[in-house]
C-alpha cells in the first residue's frame, strides 16, 4: 500500500540510497527529552526493501526532523512462502548517537565540568565530547552544533565516565516547562545538527501564540487517557553530596513555595560524585521538575482531519490546554508519534511524564549509590525491597540479600535487632543498603551481621519516615554511608531549625511567595454583601486569609504585584465577582444552564494592604468542595 515515503540514506556521507512508499505499516516517534523509536514493516520483495540495512539513516517524508539510524531488521516468512517474507526495520531518533559516547574529563582532571545556562552546557558537552572539540577518533565527522542562544536557567553539569545521553537528558529536564533536544538533518549541506528545544506556550492563559486546546467538545482530539496520579509525586528534593555522617554536604531544592504538612512529600537522591553546591542544586532541581510534574499524564490520539496539524500548529515541547470531564488542563506534550498504514494516518501524543510508583522512587534512590567492587561473588542489586516490621527480632534471608532496599516498619514497644546476613559464603560480599524507617515508638533498632567483634549500627524509630545508607563490608562490619542527625529529623518533620553546616535540612523562607489555598468543608451562604467563606486551610505563606464571616485575602508588605486566582465553586446558577476592598472589580466565573459547578481563573494586579474577596449575584449556598487559590506570579 502507498504511503508517506521512507527514505535510506548511507550513514558515511549521508547519501540518498533509495525510497519506498510500498510498505504495510510504520510509525516514527519523537521525544522532548528521551530517545523516540521507529519501526517499519515491509514485504522483503518489494523494490528496494533490501536496501534497508543496520546502521542506515532513514528519513520519513519530507521532514528533516524526522530522521533515525536503524538498529535491527528483523525477518520472517510463513506458510505463504517467499511472498510472505517480511522485514521488520527498527531504530531510534537520529539524537541516540549520543548514547555512543560517554562523558570524559579532560587529561588531568577529575571531572568533566560545565557551568552555565543550560542550551551553553548542553552544546559545549556534546561539542566536547563527540562535536569540533573532541579528540579526532570520538568526532561525530558529520555533526554540527547550532548556534548558541543562551536559552534556560544556569545549571552545573559534573562527570566522569558516564553516558551523554544521560547528561543531555537530566539537563534538559532540569528546567520547567523542560525543554528538549534533537539531532535533525541539513540536506543541503549533508550534516546532520544538534539543537536544543523550546517549545511555545499555546496555552488560553496567554495572548502571544495561537491557543491550542485538545478535547472532544471541539473535534480536536479523538481518544485520551488521562491518569492522575499522587503516588508518585515529590515537592522536596535532598540531595546528598560527598562526606560521611554529619560532614555529609546535604543540599535541599523545593517549589517556589516550599510545602508543609500533609501537602509535603519528601525523597532523597545520592550524588556523593559531585562536589560542589551548584551541581547538587542542579541535580535536585532536575529530580523535583521530574517528579513534580508527575501528577498529570495523559495519553492521547489527535483528531488529525481537525484544525490543528503537528509541525504548524503544536509540537513536542509545546504547552497547550486538555478540555475534558469538566476541567481544563494545563500540559506540555513530551512526545509525538505519527503511524502510517495502509494509506491512514494517526498522530499520538503523550502530555507530561509516567509518574513513578513509590517503590521505584525508593530504589531509584538507591541504584544511584553504586555498589562497590568486592573479592568474593558480586551481590546484584535487584529493582525491589524488603520489608520488615520490627515488632520483634528479625532475620534476613540469604534470598533477600539481592534486594537493595530495606524498609523498616511497625510500631515499636521495644528495642529490636535486624540481622543481615553476614559474609561467610561465597556468595555474599560487600553490599550497601538504602533503610527507609518508616516504624514509630522511639525504639532502637540495631542493625548487625551477628558476626562477633565487629561493628553494628542503631537507628531510632520515631514519628517521621527518613532515609539512611548503611555499609556491609566483607567481615561483616555494619557502618553508615549516612544517617540524619537529631536536629535533621527535626527539621524532616517541620519543626524550626537554623541552616547551618550541621543541619542543612532547614533553609531560609525570606525569599518564599505569597501562595494561600482555602477550600469549603461545610456549605456557606452568599451574595452581594456576603464574602464566599473558604474556610478550611490548605495553605497558607503568609498567614494572608482571614476566616469566617468576614472572608478575605489580605496582600502582605512588601508584595505589591500580579496575583493569579483559580478555584471551583457550586453555587447553582449563579455568577462569581471579586471584590477589591468591598467593591466588585470583576466577573471570575459565568453561570451556565444545567452546570452547578463553575471553575474561574482571574489575574489581578494589588498592592500591600489591599484585600479582596468572593461573592455570588445573588443570595445563595455555596457547597462543600469549594475552593480558591491565590498565588503571587509578579512582584512590582
């Protein structure tokens, strides 16, 4: 059947082989920040089907961003015979040459060190490491390196031996929205050339870019997933660095507004190669903007007979709006995949990033240790925990020792033991460990191989879940690579602290932005005279809200500027206003027959001391659920 035509090209000079448009099917994928796959599936004795060989670039249409290497050609036949033989040609972006290199320092250093704004060390790295500025034999020949813009926010790339792909992708999501990168072909000049991504804000909150919206109510999209997950999402990052114990370098990265209590959720990611304050910054920076984008993803099929068309109207790295069940969504699309067969065409989208499950969260943690080299058997760490609750002395089976996470839980009465298995086999050696204590009681738990004359450990139960690193050496010696302090713990559980060398985990709130989130938990009156009771506290920065009768949202000194209001109300048919010092300044929320529920969204310009408040047209009852969220986005 004819379809769009793939084109072969040598992978030398970048020569056209030859081009097919008689295939059965085929899709090309593009991502923002990882690697996308192709396929195609074609009959074996079609013209030039054997011209597709491994390490061959091909191109899908006329587009220069739609370019991959193949990596492996598959072929089968039945019962049919030789008219039924069939070749599968598989590949990834033409970008994955990246995954060729690894990360070398230069002779006589320790690391590969990069600082700047993120596009400036993204392209002097892959200059560096396999562009114009490499040693001859790790030249890309054909590469280029678009010209730097200077894009992105500062951030510090450290490394020694470690996968560029890697470094390439942890960059360009360490910003937020992420922006992306690709290798695409000049045909012209026979190159092919590494840029960077920024995609457009095509959003309805804006006015600059034509606005995209994907729902069914406008014929623009034709299947969704969408899946909204909490598991999986963290808005604290500690990061640790290089030192043992208290000398640990602890550096600790959170949203504009740093949560608390149940809102806060909390992870830990080990970076003991880094050495400087910047890169751990950067690296906690990357992890929060990966997981806390991790609430909302969606899978979704683009209704490609609709008005807007991929490449003119959206692509990757775009943000646009979702308009389904009722809500409108904020997304980036991180992934597109068009597929062709048999003369259709079908464009898939994927918004936002598969958010992990809390155990993968854990063991991510942990894998990021590394193990140690060890003369007897190599234990391997395996993608999964053990759990132990330490109501009572536990064992640890020798089928257990391969897992790399330890989860210690229960409430304690009284002081316990773990005994890991000690290393008098030849299959067990040296082994770190990642304990999530999530047990309460304030009770010991000593941690030993039960090896007499050598070392054990002690962690102590209390009312908030942390992370510790422990050490099994080869004699069955038990010692931390890193356990918080008293005070740490303290300030883990929200307590106040003081920053300091000692006890990092607490920071600094002058610099925080006035956020307030109120909702309803019981139904409230209201109306032309009567402010919208939000009453129940979500959070609160400054203390800005005043409860009751009397609702309003005071803007604190020193914080005159734009403010952004969203909410959610139910209040029957009625509109919503916002009052600005007891006057009605504007209409946030319209009625509509048959809906008793209204979202509203208003940006609004105050000063300190000025106050605003909700009210409805008229006298109403405004249910539970109800919400209102106000958030400084521009100081003045």
């Amino acid at each position: 059947m004819k379809n769009l035509p793939i084109r072969v090209f040598s992978s030398t000079d970048l020569s056209l082989i030859a081009e097919v448009d008689w295939y059965e099917d085929a899709y090309f994928t593009r991502s923002l920040t990882g690697y996308g796959k192709f396929s195609i599936s074609i009959n074996y004795n079609i013209t030039n089907a054997q011209l597709f060989t491994k390490g061959s670039m091909v191109q899908f249409g006329n587009s220069d961003h739609r370019i991959g290497f193949i990596d492996e050609i598959q072929k089968g036949i039945d019962e049919g015979g030789k008219g039924s033989q069939k070749l599968t040609i598989t590949g990834f972006e033409a970008k994955s040459v990246f995954s060729r290199r690894i990360v070398i320092p230069a002779s006589g250093n320790d690391y590969y060190i990069q600082d700047a704004v993120v596009e400036t060390v993204m392209k002097n790295t892959v200059l560096d490491q396999c562009g114009a500025s490499a040693v001859t034999a790790r030249k890309f020949a054909l590469l280029n390196v678009a010209t730097d813009l200077g894009r992105g926010t500062s951030y510090q790339l450290q490394a020694f031996n470690t996968s560029l792909s890697d470094h390439l992708t942890t960059a360009a999501e360490s910003q937020s929205p992420y922006i992306g990168f690709e290798v695409y072909f000049d045909e012209v000049n026979k190159k092919l050339v590494f840029d960077v991504i920024v995609g457009k804000d095509r959003r309805s909150s804006q006015v600059i870019n034509p606005r995209v919206c994907f729902s069914s109510e406008y014929d623009t999209l034709k299947s969704a997933t969408i899946t909204d997950q909490y598991s999986g999402f963290k808005n604290v990052v500690y990061v640790g660095g290089q030192g043992d114990g208290a000398d640990k370098t602890i550096v600790k990265t959170t949203e504009t507004v740093e949560a608390t209590d149940l809102v806060r959720r909390e992870t830990y990611l080990d970076k003991s190669n880094l050495q400087t304050t910047s890169a751990l910054t950067n690296a906690g920076t990357s992890q929060l903007n990966a997981l806390a984008q991790a609430i909302l993803t969606v899978d979704a099929q683009a209704l490609v007979t609709s008005q807007y068309k991929i490449f003119t109207d959206y692509d990757i790295g775009d943000l646009v709006n979702i308009k389904e069940y009722g809500a409108l969504f904020d997304a980036q699309i991180t992934e597109a995949q068009e597929s062709w067969a048999y003369g259709k065409y079908e464009v898939s989208l994927t918004f936002g990033k598969q958010a992990p499950s809390i155990v993968s969260m854990v063991t991510a943690t942990a894998s990021s240790l590394g193990q140690s080299n060890t003369s007897k058997a190599s234990i391997g760490w395996k993608s999964a925990y053990q759990e132990y609750v330490m109501t009572a002395d536990r064992t640890q089976q020798y089928i257990d020792i391969v897992n790399d996470v330890l989860i210690l839980s229960g409430t304690m009465t009284s002081n316990q033991t773990l005994t890991l298995q000690a290393p008098d086999s030849a299959y067990v050696g040296r082994k770190q460990y990642s304990i999530l204590v999530t047990a309460t009681g304030g009770k010991n738990i000593t941690i030993t191989t039960g090896v007499s004359g050598k070392t054990a450990i002690v962690l102590v139960s209390g009312t908030v879940p942390y992370l510790s690193q422990i050490f099994v050496d080869d004699t069955g010696n038990v010692t931390y690579i890193h356990n918080p302090t008293p005070g740490q713990k303290a300030a883990l559980a929200g307590t106040s602290g003081t920053p300091s060398a000692t006890n990092p985990y607490v920071t600094l709130q002058g610099n925080r932005k006035v956020f307030a989130s109120y909702k309803m938990s019981t139904s409230k009156p209201s109306g032309p005279t009567q402010p919208i009771d939000f009453n129940t506290l979500v959070s609160d920065t400054f203390t800005a809200v005043t409860t009751g009768s009397a609702w309003k949202f005071t803007v604190p000194a020193g914080h005159d500027g734009v403010y952004g209001i969203t909410g959610w109300h139910f209040s029957g048919t009625n509109n919503i206003y916002v009052y600005v010092n007891g006057t009605n300044t504007a209409l946030v929320g319209c009625s509509v027959a048959g809906v008793s529920g209204q979202t509203f969204c208003h940006h609004i310009y105050l000063t300190a001391g000025q106050y605003i408040d909700f009210r409805t047209t008229n006298g109403s009852t405004v249910s539970v659920d109800s919400l209102v969220q106000i958030c400084e986005i521009g100081m003045n």
